[in-house]
C-alpha cells in the first residue's frame, strides 16, 4: 500500500469547490491521503466560505489563504486572451472563440466575404468598431514578437501578485492539484511555484471544455487531468504536452451505476441551450413548436412536458427575451431556475442554494425521456444515464457561432458524430424524425463508457486522482 501523501488542492475562487464538495471528493480523498486547501485570502472571508468549510469538515487538515491582487488576476486574463490570438491557426476553437469575440449574434453568414455578410457589418458597424477597441489590447498582445517580450513581463507580474510559493513552502506538499476553469493568475502562479520548488503539480480543468477551447497554457503542469480519451489528444497537441502526461479520468460528477429507467407514465423533455446569446436558440425551438402542432393528435396522451433551460445568465436582455418567448409560446416552460438567475452554476448564491438546484438539475435529468441539446455539457450528464440526447444543428443558413458552426470546428464537440446516443439533426426533417422515434418509442441507450467520450471505470473519480498522483511521484 502506498504512503498517505501529502497533498495541496489549489482553487482560484469558492465556485471552483462547488461540484467537488457536493460529491464528497474532499473526504473520499482524506481516507488516503492528508489533504491542506489553499484559496485567495479574500474568499475566506465570506458567509459562502463558513458554509462550504461546515460541509468540509475535518477532512481538509489544514487550510490557507495566498494573496491574490487583482491586477495578477486581470494579467492573468490578459494573457490567455493574447494566447487565443497568438495561437489561433492551431486549433479551430481558438479560431471560433475570435469569430465569435467579433460576430456573434450578428446572424453573419460563414461566408463572410459575401454581400449578405458585408451589409449586416454595416448595419451593425457601430458595434462591431466598439468590440474591435474591446479586442484590440489582446490582438497585439498576441503578435509573435510583442507577445515573446510582453509575455515575460507579465508572467512576472502574476507571480508577484499571487503569493503561492510561499505557502507550497508553508505546506511542503508531496503534489498540488490546482482546479482550473481557464488560464488565470492563480494557474500560472501554483505551476511556477511547483517547479520552482520540485513539486510536482496536477491541473484538473474541471468543465468538459475547459482544457481544449479556452487558451493554450504558457507554463504546463507535470499532469493534465482531463474528461476522456478524444480530449486527451486534443490537449496533448494544444499545450504540447507529451501524450503520458495528460491523463483521462472523467469528472468528478460522473461515476458507475448512473444510469436510469424511464418513467412510462410521463415524458419530460428537457430543452437545453448552450451559449449567451438566447436568442440563437429560437430557430430549432420554433421547429420543436411546429412539429408538435403537427404531431398533437399522435403524442396528446403521453403527457409530454418541455421544459426549457437557457444557458444560465444574468444579462437582462436574454432574460427579457426568455420570458417574451415563453410566453408567446406557452408549450415552453421556462426553467424556474433560469429565470430566476439561481442554477447551479451561479456564483451569486450561497452554497446551500447551489446543492438544491444542483439536486434539481439532476433530478430534472433522471425523469426525462431524452434530452435536446446545444453542445453543453449536459450532454455527458445525460449520457452517463443513458438518456440519448437530439443535437439540433441546423446546417441551413448556418451563420458564425452557430450550433452547426461550433459542431464541427470545436474540439469538445467534434466527437460527438461518434458519440453513443447521441443524435445529430442538421435538418428540420431530420429533427422531426428523431422527436418522433424518441416520443412514440421511448428507450434508453446504454453510455459507452470506453472512455473515448465518457471515461468511467470500477474505481472512483478519487482513486482515479490518486492513481496518477503515484504516477507522478515515481518519477521523482
């Protein structure tokens, strides 16, 4: 049996803990190891820190604030904003993240050359010159030779700012495992400390595409802990990473024995939406109205529910058209949570409040009969259950940062054409012919949990961890 290890979980804000905390992570993994936390010191100084450090317990042995200056914080951005930029002909979804930064909601045909194309900048010249000034600082931060002199700099000016190396020095942990959501200071500061100290640390980006469309990192860790197999290679190649080094585990919300019956009596249809921007939703959700104005004779006794969740967001003009639209068409029912800016992924509620609308969430989830879905991370959650998921991607008319757009130039979402379950629609015809097998047949698809898409095996997420945390300190 190996030594109770010492080890240092890093995170950059409470919201990072939130799923980590829910599934018992932190006391699965103090059964085997002698676990010490570190956050910004300002984050524990909140309400929401007395309460997630109740649920904790005693299974963190120790826990220590860093500074964190906001200025390391707003360089830290900078920088993997210039990364986007200064990478952005080696990967389609850095490509996509620019096209988007620029167009979206613009309704801009791909083909942006085109007449169509050049009459929408016109009409919309005033705010495409303001996000042109929004992304000007980033794009010449990017340049190959301001990047190579600014970049030194700033890295510099992160570290300075965020004060991880002294407590990797406090702690002496055997590893750090820093939770990372995209490149930020605090990143930055935890592998730089590590290396500095010959601590070996492990990044655990923990959304499904965290580590594959946000920015290359410019310091990479002994360990990149990613969601499957198809993720790891992208990874590999994007933060030039040797092939062993980054690591398949699945995620921390995924485990064996999800899977879930259907409940012949109803058939709840979750609606999912996956970007900012409400309103691109509307052409396939207007589809799923029509098809059943056509279909409500066939479907009237099976008590079929929609309920509609938007990508989660506080923006009032995507809540004002969230309602509008509801209400226009009444067969939608918006998400209680949604509405209400209080789901699971908010940072502006208490941690209590978080665990119930995640609970919600879920148990939403394990009473449906399948699920339509833009390209989110629902979709693995869905799958882990054996829910098959609709991807609506209409090819037609397709404009820049669309769902078909993003189907096929992201790196998280490429795979899915592949993906057990999961059925794309490119077309309306398409669309109606899967909600019609689905409603009149309902079933579940069994998840391939090779690992390809969905990574879950005989152990825990934990012992997962902990495998390649052995892996690592034996090269030591």
């Amino acid at each position: 049996m190996p030594p109770r290890r010492k080890i240092l979980v890093v995170a950059g804000n409470l919201s990072h803990l939130d799923q980590f905390v829910i599934h018992g992570f932190f006391k699965e993994l103090s059964d085997e190891a002698e676990v010490y936390l570190t956050l910004p010191e300002q984050e524990l100084e909140t309400d929401r820190w007395h309460e997630v450090s109740r649920c904790l317990g005693d299974s963190v042995r120790e826990v220590v604030g860093f500074g964190y200056s906001s200025r390391a914080k707003v360089t830290g951005y900078q920088i993997g904003a210039a990364l986007t930029y200064r990478y952005r002909k080696t990967s389609e979804s850095y490509h996509v993240r620019i096209l988007e930064s620029f167009f979206g909601g613009f309704e801009l045909p791909m083909q942006i050359r085109s007449r169509r194309a050049f009459s929408i900048l016109v009409k919309r010249r005033a705010e495409l010159a303001r996000r042109i000034v929004h992304e000007f600082p980033a794009m010449i931060r990017g340049t190959r030779i301001f990047f190579w002199i600014w970049s030194k700099f700033a890295t510099r000016r992160v570290e300075a700012g965020c004060s991880l190396s002294s407590v990797l020095e406090k702690c002496d942990p055997d590893v750090t495992v820093t939770l990372m959501q995209r490149q930020a200071g605090f990143v930055i500061a935890s592998i730089d400390a590590g290396r500095k100290l010959g601590i070996p640390t492990l990044l655990i980006p923990y959304k499904w595409d965290n580590a594959s469309s946000k920015s290359p990192l410019i310091k990479t860790p002994n360990r990149m802990l990613v969601y499957n197999t198809a993720i790891q290679d992208v990874c590999a190649r994007m933060h030039k990473m040797s092939a062993s080094t980054v690591v398949a585990v699945g995620s921390v919300e995924i485990g064996t024995g999800k899977e879930t019956r259907i409940d012949q009596a109803s058939a709840l249809v979750p609606l999912i939406g996956a970007t900012l921007d409400t309103k691109s939703s509307a052409k396939w959700l207007l589809a799923l109205d029509k098809f059943f104005d056509s279909y409500a004779q066939q479907i009237v006794q099976k008590n079929v529910k929609l309920v509609w969740r938007p990508y989660p967001t506080a923006d009032k003009n995507n809540l004002e058209f969230m309602r509008s639209f509801a209400m226009a068409h009444p067969r939608f029912e918006l998400d209680k949570d949604i509405e209400a800016s209080v789901s699971h992924r908010s940072s502006k509620i208490t941690f209590a409040q978080t665990r119930a609308a995640y609970d919600r969430y879920i148990s939403m989830l394990e009473t449906s009969n399948f699920i339509v879905s833009e390209g989110t991370s629902v979709i693995v959650d869905a799958r882990a259950r054996g829910l098959a998921v609709i991807y609506p991607a209409f090819r037609n008319n397709a404009v820049v940062g669309c769902q078909w757009h993003r189907l096929n130039t992201s790196n998280h979402l490429k795979g899915l054409r592949e993906t057990t379950g999961v059925f794309i629609a490119e077309d309306e015809v398409e669309f109606e012919r899967l909600l019609n097998d689905f409603l009149t047949n309902p079933r579940r698809v069994p998840p391939d949990n090779t690992g390809e898409h969905i990574f879950v095996d005989h152990r825990s997420y934990v012992r997962r961890v902990l495998d390649v945390i052995e892996d690592v300190l034996s090269e030591r």
